[in-house]
C-alpha cells in the first residue's frame, strides 16, 4: 500500500520545483536567434543577473551546469602553476578546488570541518602569512549544499583586505542566489557564479558568471583561457557570441519567466520566505532530536542556512531506508548525505518555488516515515513548525 499518487514532490536540493508557469514558458518555437527579440531577451537576462549578484559589473551566460561556471571562472583568470587557496566547509569548494587542480592550478586547502562555517580568522591569518602574494584567488562557496553551512562571505571578504592580500575573491553561489542576500559589489567580491536549477526555479542547464574590474584585470594575462568560456570572446559585439554559438532559447524562456517572478514576490521578500520556512524546518528538527538519534549536522545555530538543512541520523539508523519509505510510499523526494555524510545524514531542502504547505508536508510525511521505520525520534516537530510560523506569519 502507498499514498505516492499525486503530485510528487521534490524536497532534493537542485533540481528545485520549476513553478508551471516557467514550465509553460518554454513551451513555444524558438526564436530566430539573430532577430532583434533574441538581443533584447539576452540582454534583459544579463542586466537582471547583474542585479541578483548586486554588482555593476558584467554577467555572462554559460549553456552548463554549476560545474561548467566553475571551470568559466578559473579558466578566465587563472594562469598555469597559480595559486588558489580552497576555503573548506563541505564538499563543494573543495570539489571547485579539484577542477582547478586538474586545470593546472597550484591548490592549498584551508582546513575547516563539516560542522562549521569558515572562520573569517583563519582566512585573515593564512593570508598575512603569505607574504610575497603566491595565491592568485581564494575560492568559498556562501552555502555548502552538502553540510547545510552558510559561509559569512562579508566577513571572509574582509578578512581578506585586513590581511592587506590582492587575491582574487571568487564565491559560489550556486544554492544560495536568489534565496539570501548576496552583495558582491558592496562586499568586495571579485568573481561570483550561479546556476539555474536551484534558487532561480529554471531547469538546470544554464550558469552564471559576474566579473568586477578587478578580475577583468587579471583575465588579461591570464594564460588558462579556451575560447568557449572566454569573458573577451562572448564581449564581442554580434549577439551570437555571447553564447559562443547557438543561444540556448527555450531556457532563456525559462529564466526570464522566473525572474520576473521572483522580482515580481520582491527580493526582500523572496529572502524573508526562506528565512521563515528554514527556520520552521529548524523548530522541526530541534524537536525530533530530542531522543538523540535525529541531529543537526551544523552545530552552531547562526551557521544553518536558510536553503537546506542537513540532518544527522544516527544510532544505527539508516537514512537511506528513511529516504526510499518517503519517496517509494509518499511521493516526497528528500536528500540523500553526500560526500562525508553518505549514509550518515538526509537533507531536506527549503530553497526556490517553495511555500508552507510544501515545507509542511515535507516535515510531517518526514515524521511518517520515521514513525514506520520505527526510527525513535521527539514527538511534535511539525507541531512546532505550525506553532513558530502561526507566529511569525501574522494575520
Ligand atoms: C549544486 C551545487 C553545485 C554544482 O552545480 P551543478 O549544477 O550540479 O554542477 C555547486 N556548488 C553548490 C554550492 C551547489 O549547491
């Protein structure tokens, strides 16, 4: 027996749910990509992708995913045997840091752990000690999906201009645009890069670069450079360039749908919904841990972001069978622990098209599965996330 007819839902973190009316966005001919629709589309996408970043300076748009604007932003300002310094606090900086290693990059690891965000101390105390300059950018990611953390880059970029040091400031915002604040300009961000298929609600396959001066400095004599992510060739002035090639139309649609609709909520707004439901989600798990087997993997509480949150299960519990039993008998898709935390951890996401009847439902058919599996857990999570949002959503 299951009660998975219905819509399913997907609480993984990227893909996120894609609201119909971006679906249906897409849904029409292509365009002619020389006419004069394609330029302004294309030039509307990237004038509000400069406005997400909060940064004056250019954005570009790569036909990839997360990873493909990894190799976009080292490839573009790097040059063989440079430095970088990897800020760890999860997988995926460090996964960043693999790229550019494979790239040709020198990569030290800042050391951090997986249950802390990065201490802006220790970025300012690596820094000082690096006298004559040898690191070429330092690499952070503002939410490590796999953790759950949210860095505070504010403070990371600070650190960086109290340690004196030029550079580059490179952050990963992959999971986090759109959901949270994020200043670029008025933090000192060099270089900050995004993808589609999370906080922005369009299908994955489209990326996002934006670039200050500064880093557009440093591409000159960079020496890492191919010509399918080159910043000066997509500058070139035929629109067809600015995708290295064919523009990839039908997400374009998306894209555009979707940002309309998240200006259309308010930015500010937009931030406030996820800081509500992250934090119900929170009331949620702080009471299932209760009969210590279910924990959060982010110790310190000002460190659990507002778009994911990971979930230790222990005891020998297994959170794999947690996950199958939501998914295979209730339609809910949750996480699944990656890297350090396989077979440790689930993740429930809260980012993007979300609102409270999903994150609801998602806590309480969470409480289903826990109760069929017979995993102990403290009675009245979701009690919790009604009571806290009752609250703080008021009439
Ligand atoms: C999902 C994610 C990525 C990778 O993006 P892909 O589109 O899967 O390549 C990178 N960084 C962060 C923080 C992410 O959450």
């Amino acid at each position: 027996m299951t009660v998975r007819a219905g819509r399913e839902f997907l609480a993984i973190p990227g893909p996120t749910t894609i609201p119909d009316e971006v679906l249906r966005a897409m849904h029409r001919p292509a365009l002619d990509i020389y006419s004069g629709q394609m330029v302004e589309l294309t030039d509307g996408l990237l004038r509000d992708l400069s406005k997400l970043f909060a940064t004056k300076g250019q954005s570009y748009i790569y036909i990839a995913n997360g990873h493909g604007a990894w190799e976009a932003v080292l490839s573009n300002v790097l040059s063989r045997g440079d430095k970088v310094l990897v800020l760890e606090s999860g997988s995926f900086a460090m996964n960043w840091g693999k790229a550019a290693r494979a790239m040709g990059a020198e990569v030290e690891v800042l050391k951090g752990d997986w249950c802390r965000a990065v201490r802006a101390g220790d970025v300012e105390a690596r820094l000082s000690a690096d006298k004559s300059h040898t690191i070429k950018a330092v690499l952070v990611v503002q939410v490590d999906t796999a953790s759950g953390v949210v860095n505070d880059v504010e403070a990371i970029a600070k650190a960086i201009r109290a340690a004196g040091h030029p550079a580059l400031f490179m952050v990963d915002t992959v999971a986090s645009l759109g959901c949270m604040p994020f200043e670029m300009d008025k933090w000192g961000i060099d270089v900050a890069m995004s993808g589609s298929q999370k906080g922005l609600m369009t299908p994955p396959g489209l990326s996002f670069v934006a670039v200050n001066d500064r880093a557009r400095a440093v591409h000159k004599v960079a020496n890492m450079r191919t010509p399918y992510w080159d910043w000066t060739e997509r500058d070139g002035i035929e629109h067809y360039r600015r995708y290295a090639g064919t523009a990839p139309v039908h997400l374009l649609f998306a894209l555009r749908q979707a940002i309309d609709m998240l200006f259309e909520e308010g930015l500010e707004n937009a931030f406030r919904r996820h800081q509500l439901l992250a934090e119900a989600v929170r009331r949620a798990v702080t009471v299932w841990s209760a009969e210590h087997v279910l924990g959060f993997n982010i110790s310190e509480p000002p460190e659990r972001s507002n778009v994911v949150t990971t979930v230790l299960m222990g005891s020998g519990h297994d959170p794999v069978r947690l996950q199958h039993y939501c998914n295979d008998k209730c339609g809910l898709v949750l996480g699944i622990g990656i890297g350090n935390l396989q077979g440790r951890a689930f993740r429930i996401a809260h980012m993007g098209h979300v609102n409270a009847p999903m994150i609801l439902g998602t806590l309480g058919t969470i409480e289903v599965g826990l109760t069929a599996l017979q995993v102990p857990y403290g009675k009245g999570g979701t009690e919790a996330a009604i009571a806290y949002l009752g609250e703080a959503v008021s009439g």
